[in-house]
C-alpha cells in the first residue's frame, strides 16, 4: 500500500469518525435516527 493509498484511507476514517460524531451530537435532541454507511469491499491480489 502506499503513502497515496494511506492518506486516502485516513481520510475516508476521519469522515466516518466526523459522520458519527454528528450522529451523537444529535441523538442527544432526537430519540431515533439511522445512519447509512455505504461499505466497500476491495479484494486485493498478493
């Protein structure tokens, strides 16, 4: 993997962190919400 491929990753986590960090945020002034996170799977070939 590399560096490029890393900091993408990072990125598309620290996106994540910040949707559910929101999420919580507002769960506090709604009693039920869904949250959709779309999931990727990549097959990778040693």
């Amino acid at each position: 993997m590399t560096i490029t491929e890393k900091i993408a990753n990072a990125k598309k986590r620290i996106g994540e962190l910040e949707t559910l960090i929101k999420y919580w945020n507002d769960t506090e002034q709604c009693e039920t919400k869904i949250v959709d996170f779309s999931i990727k799977i990549e097959k990778k070939v040693a």
